[in-house]
C-alpha cells in the first residue's frame, strides 16, 4: 500500500494479519469503537496515515480486572486506550508496585521497546471495563519515522515519564508514607480530576491507592484515618475526597 506524503512515496507492509497477540486476547472481545481521534497516536499522525492505522490495529475490551500483559511476556506490540482505565503496575518483592494510569487516549506497553530486552517489565490490568487497540512494533516504529510530530511528543512523554520514575523512586527512598499518599492523591486528581463533590473521579481500591503510594494496605489505611482526622480529606463509601488541597501540597513538599 502507498502513500504520497509531501513529495514522498512511503511503501508500507500490512501486518495486520501477522500479528502474533498474547494468548489472552483470544478471550477478550473484539471491538469496531474506534474513531482514529482518540488515542495519542491518531491525534498527532498525518490524517493521511489514518488508513495505515486502521489497517493495522486490533481493538480490544478488557473487562475489569482482566489482565492485558504480565510482566514477563513476551513483547508483541504497543497499546492506546480508547475509553477506560488502565493500572501499569510491576512486581516489587512479594508486593505490586503500581508505577501510573493509562486513561482515555493513553499509550502504555511501550516500556517494551527496548534493543536489549524482549519481554515486558511490567504488566497492564483494566481497572474497568476498558476499549483499547494494539499495534505492532514494526508498523509503530514505521509510524514515528513518517510522523514527526508524533516522534517529537513521544520523545517528551518518554522524558516525562522518566522524570517521575526518578521522582517516585526518590519517594520511595526518603518520603514518609503520609506525604506519599498526599502526592499520589494530588497525581490522582490532575489526572482524573474532581467531581462537583470534591470525590476523585475514580474508582479505586483502597488496595490499589496502597500500591500506587508504595505501602502496605494496613499502613496506608492508618495513614487515611490520620489525614481524615486533620480534615485534608473525605471519605463516602469508596470514594475518596479532597477537602484541603493545601495541606496536601504541604506534606508533598517537605
């Protein structure tokens, strides 16, 4: 198939049949939502790439708490969230670690793109029912050669990435587990914003908050009661609240 880019023909092979899935995929059903504008790929590629795009991914449901890839697994492709929530988490001693979210038009799987490994380091889990669609390496690699834009802001995003990996490590190391959980609530909320409640515009266990901040389940859960009890947060049900952001941003910060 070509395609007249400028004054350049580009030749490209469709993969979309050779495409070698992971084993769960074949339980997962397939889905015809996507719009080739949603996820970061289609927002920065030459709208004359779409039919190569469109050619080559498979789209997916994952269904809540279903497994897309497990750390370990072979790398067969990279990812793009069309609606939904994604949990990027890895193994950290006998505990999970959860490194970030990947929500509506976020890219995940890409920390397999590597010369020098060819298994993931980290696994991927729907926190709910999520619409996504893959692509392989070869056709993604082809596609930050011909979309400059692309390269450029995934270049950015992999700079941003490794600038919190190394701010999350140093947490790890010298923060306290209160001012963790402050800086995961505070990430919480720039990523998913509020409601006109003031509840986090997500659903997440208490569980999941644990290995987000990098703690046991029982430390984080006293740690919630001590910030409940100076009144910087709320709690109804499962949702969890912000009612003094400023005093969040005081214990981010010391």
């Amino acid at each position: 198939m070509a395609f007249r880019l400028g004054d350049i023909f580009f030749t490209l092979e469709i993969y979309h049949d050779l495409l070698l899935l992971p084993d769960t995929f074949k339980y997962m059903k397939k889905d015809s939502s996507c719009d080739l504008k949603t996820c970061f790929m289609c927002q920065l590629s030459l709208p004359e790439w779409h039919p190569a795009i469109a050619n080559n991914r498979n789209n997916f449901i994952a269904k809540k708490g279903e497994t897309i890839f497990s750390e370990g697994d072979p790398v067969k492709g990279v990812y793009f969230v069309t609606s939904g929530n994604v949990k990027i988490h890895k193994k950290w001693g006998d505990k999970e670690l959860i490194l970030r979210f990947a929500n509506e038009g976020a890219i995940f799987g890409h920390r397999g793109i590597t010369t020098k490994i060819d298994t993931y380091p980290i696994s991927a889990t729907a926190l709910e029912t999520t619409h996504f669609c893959v692509v392989d390496l070869e056709f993604f690699k082809t596609t930050l050669k011909v979309n400059h834009d692309f390269a450029y802001n995934m270049m950015m995003f992999y700079a941003d990435e490794l600038h919190s990996s190394e701010r999350k490590m140093r947490n790890l190391a010298l923060m306290s587990v209160k001012g963790r959980l402050a800086v995961a609530l505070l990430e919480l909320k720039e990523q998913f914003g509020l409601d006109e409640d003031g509840f986090l515009s997500l659903e997440l266990s208490r569980q999941d908050l644990a290995a987000f901040t990098g703690a046991t389940y029982e430390t984080v859960f006293r740690t919630m009661n001590e910030l409940l009890a100076e009144q910087l947060i709320k709690i109804n049900g499962k949702a969890l609240g912000i009612l003094n952001e400023a005093g969040l941003i005081d214990l981010a910060t010391r």
